[in-house]
C-alpha cells in the first residue's frame, strides 16, 4: 500500500474503533438486566464518570484547572449562563496568567 | 431519588428537531471550546506532517480529541495502522461506560436515531445531556444537536489550526486548556446529590487517582472511576 492509502487506513480505523466504543456501551447494556441496583448505578454513573473525569485534573493540573473549577461552580452557582460561567472562568484564569 | 420519571421515561422520550436545537444552543460554549482545541489539533497535525485534506478527514471522522492527539504523538511514516486504532480504541474506551449510561434513554428508539445520538456522543455534551435530563429533558436529539454543533467547531477549528499553523499564538495565554475542566465543573454542580449522598463520588475520586498514578496515558482512570463511583451509588439504600 502506498503512503496515502495507509494514512487513510489509519484514520478510518481509528474511526471504526471509536465508534464502537461509542455505540458499544448501549449493546452491552442488553445482556445486562435492568431494574434494581443496576438502575441505581446508572443513576449515578454521570456524576461519578465527570468527578473521574475531574479529580486527576484538578490533584495534577497546577492550580489553573482548579482555580477555572471553583470559579465556574461560583459563576454558575451565583446564576450565570454557562456561556458566561465557563468564559468568566477562563478569563479569570488568563487574567492570573497575565498578572502573574 | 427519581423512582416516579424513570417509570415514564419510556414513553416520553421523543427525538426532535426543536429538541436538537435546544442541544446546539445549550452546548454552543462547547462548540467555542472546539474550535480551540481544534486549532490545536489542527497545529499539531500539521506538524506531524498530515496534509490539510488528512487532518480534516480524522476530525471528521474519528471525532475524539484526545485520541487524536495522542495520535499525533505516536505517529510514524508511514502510519502503524493496527497500533494507531488499539491506541484509539484504550483512549474511548470511556465512551462505552458513558454509551451505557444512555441506555435508559435511547432504549426505545428507532435504531437510527438512537445510533445518531451515539454517533454524536463525546464527553462534554454527554455530561451536559445527563445534566439536563435530570432537570427533565427527554429529548434524544439534544445529544444529536450538541454534537452536531461541536463536530462543526472541531472541524473548523482543525483547518483554521492547520492552515495557520505557527502563526497562532500559545493558546494557553487565553486560559483554552481550561475551558473543559470549567465545563465540567459546571455539569458536576448541577449533578450535585446532596452532601449526604456524596461518598459515590468520594469513591470515584479515589479510585480515579489512584488508577491515573498506576495506569498513566489512555483514560482508564476514567473507567475505572466512573464504574466504582456508580457501584458505590448502586449498592447505595434507596431513600
């Protein structure tokens, strides 16, 4: 294969792997019986997936994610949009940068 | 917690256009947020010697950010095929646990449009859709109309980042590389369950660092937070 061909191959297979994992999840959920405690899990699978998401970010990440994650909380909390919760916050980030 | 909407949920799922629109309005800071990290991409891309018409068609298709830049890292010419796709596949496996989360809501739907919303799934609009439909959303096309909105800005923002190449600054002067943790903060505070019900998102944390010092590179930390978060909630008394 030339060069061309396989940068293609890479990409579409990329492609075809990731979708899979995108509609896998939803399939697999077939052989698994609902109701019970698998109905509470996926209750609180969102929250716990975006905390997984977060924690490793916010414990690593130097003190910018952290300082954007309180920001936003509060933005929002105080009854902001999130287009004006999530830009505040990182304009309250890029400010710091400036200053500092 | 939520035991009398989960019984009507099956029959109140719809899957409209005003539904998609509702998606692309709510998640236009995301598509914003695209577009920056697509610059990025699109940067690196280039860079790592993908043509123009190259770095596009990835965006397009394989839709997944941080595998594509872990792409780029480990790119050789000419491409590994089958280790570019293992590494595509280890990096969204998250994908699968958040896909099964939507179950619930996509279980009744025609096979298309349940597909085109896990076509359009990525972390960000998923977190937002889950947000949202505890406030009452039913609407499956919201993830369609989000995702849709994002795939425009990641595309865009891919070639504007290749065409420009070096002549964009440091995207981090403009705190870009923070826009995602902020959005999350945000989904996460309107997910809050009470201080109470907190220890599954205590386990999650837990396991999700303890798993990303272990299992550095990929997302595993991700899986792993995430499944041991809602066992935690699963075992947890209803009240």
């Amino acid at each position: 294969m030339g060069e061309e061909a396989l940068v293609w191959s890479a990409i579409l297979a990329m492609a075809f792997v990731t979708w899979l994992t995108r509609v896998g999840g939803f399939w697999l959920m077939r052989l698994v019986p609902e109701g019970g405690f698998i109905r509470r899990a996926l209750d609180h699978l969102p929250g716990a997936l975006v905390v997984a998401i977060l924690s490793p970010i916010a414990l690593e990440g130097g003190w910018a994610p952290t300082v954007c994650i309180v920001a936003a909380v509060l933005i929002g909390r105080a009854g902001a949009s999130a287009l004006v919760a999530v830009f505040g916050s990182v304009a309250v980030v890029a400010l710091i940068r400036l200053v500092v | 917690m939520e035991d009398s909407s989960a019984k009507s949920d099956a029959s109140s799922v719809t899957f409209t256009l005003a539904g998609a629109r509702r998606g692309a309005v709510v998640c236009l800071p995301l598509a914003l947020a695209s577009i920056a990290f697509g610059l990025g991409f699109g940067i690196l891309a280039r860079d790592t010697g993908l043509g123009l018409v190259q770095a596009l068609g990835m965006s397009a298709f394989v839709f997944a950010g941080a595998s594509q830049m872990v792409a780029m890292d480990v790119w050789t010419v000419p491409p590994a095929v089958l280790g570019l796709a293992v590494a595509a596949f280890a990096i969204n496996i998250r994908h699968v646990v958040m896909g099964a989360a939507l179950r619930p809501w996509l279980r009744d739907l025609p096979l298309l449009q349940s597909h085109a919303a896990l076509t359009f799934m990525t972390d960000a609009n998923w977190a937002q859709a889950m947000a949202d439909r505890r406030k009452g959303e039913r609407d499956a096309a919201f993830i369609v109309g989000s995702g849709a909105i994002m795939w425009v800005g990641w595309v865009c923002g891919t070639g504007i980042g290749h065409l420009a190449g070096g002549v964009i600054g440091d995207p981090k002067a403009f705190g870009i590389d923070v826009i995602v943790p902020a959005f999350f903060a945000l989904t996460l505070s309107s997910l809050w369950p009470g201080v109470r019900r907190l220890h599954p998102w205590l386990a999650a944390a837990v396991a999700a660092v303890l798993a990303h010092e272990l299992m550095p590179g990929g997302a595993w930390h991700v899986v792993v937070g995430g499944l041991v978060g809602a066992t935690v909630g699963g075992l947890m008394r209803e009240d």
